[in-house]
C-alpha cells in the first residue's frame, strides 16, 4: 500500500493507469459523440435534399476497391450549367459503383449549394467524411468501454484491499 506520498511507486502506476483511462473515454466519446453527430446530420441533408432538390444527371468515373481501414468509393462527376462538379462517394456494393456496369446515375442537389447532392441510395457527398462511418461509431464505443474497465478494476482492488484493512471481508462469510 502506497503512504500517500505521490512519488512513491504505486501511486505514480495508479495515476498513470487513471489517466490512460481517461484518455481512453474521452477519445472513444470523441469518436462515438462525432459520429452519431455526423450520421445524423447527413441523414437530415439526405433527407432535405431527397424531398426538394434538382434533379440532374452524374457519371461514375472511378472506382476504388475497400481497403482494410477504408470503404469502398466512386469518383462521381455532375454538371449544372456549365460548371462541373466532383465528388467522392461511398459504396456499399460494387455493382452500384462500377463505371464499367453502371455508368451513369441520378442524383439531386441544392440548386443555393451545387456541391451538395444525394444519389437514389440515400448516399451524400459527405459519405466519405471519416466520423461518417458505423465503425467509427463502434470503435467509440469500444474506446470508452475499455476505459471505464481500465479504471474499474484499479478501482475494485482499493476498495476492497481498503475494506479488508477495516475488519470488512469480501466475499461475505456465512
């Protein structure tokens, strides 16, 4: 048992092991909170623009197989007037996305913000943005639950070393 002293050895392990749970939980709620954040948001401007955007014309250009990290994305090109926009998006299957079998597809943006469009699919051009996936979602979950366990068991083993110091006894004897 450490004498209170703050650099004697097992109160520097404690505090580190407090502090790399903390890190753990605000990183994981970083992540968790941003995603669900963003997913919602995108969902919002799917919607809108679903209901009263324009509808236009766009050509699948590129298509990038998913990585290990990563999710599968199409270069898409549209134009309104005579200015051209580009715009990355993901896919969830390949078929949709290729350009070599699907081309062309239809898509409606905001006539006030060009750049903003959204596919049949329900896909914007923010599905690329990294805290728009559910993994990252998941890994902020899994952040902030390693966390709460990195500090809970530190935690667990005080008390009871303290409750055993006092006469308390766990598990209770019958």
């Amino acid at each position: 048992m450490s004498s209170g002293d703050p650099s004697h050895p097992n109160t520097r392990g404690k505090v580190l092991v407090y502090v790399t749970a903390g890190v753990l939980v605000a990183a994981g709620l970083v992540l968790l909170i941003g995603g669900i954040v963003v997913k919602r948001a995108d969902a919002a401007q799917a919607d809108r623009l679903q209901s009263k955007g324009t509808e236009t014309n766009a050509v699948l250009l590129d298509y990038e197989e998913a990585s290990l990290v990563g999710q599968a994305q199409a270069l898409l090109r549209y134009w309104i007037g005579d200015k051209q926009y580009e715009s990355r998006i993901a896919c969830s299957d390949a078929k949709d996305c290729d350009p070599a079998t699907h081309p062309a597809l239809q898509i409606k943006y905001d006539p006030a913000h060009p750049e903003q469009f959204v596919t049949d699919d329900g896909i914007t051009n923010r599905s690329t943005n990294f805290f728009n996936s559910p993994r990252v979602i998941i890994a902020g979950a899994v952040l902030v639950l390693a966390g709460l366990l990195a500090a809970y068991f530190p935690w667990r083993t005080r008390r009871r070393v303290a409750q055993a110091q006092a006469g308390r006894v766990w598990p209770p004897q019958a």
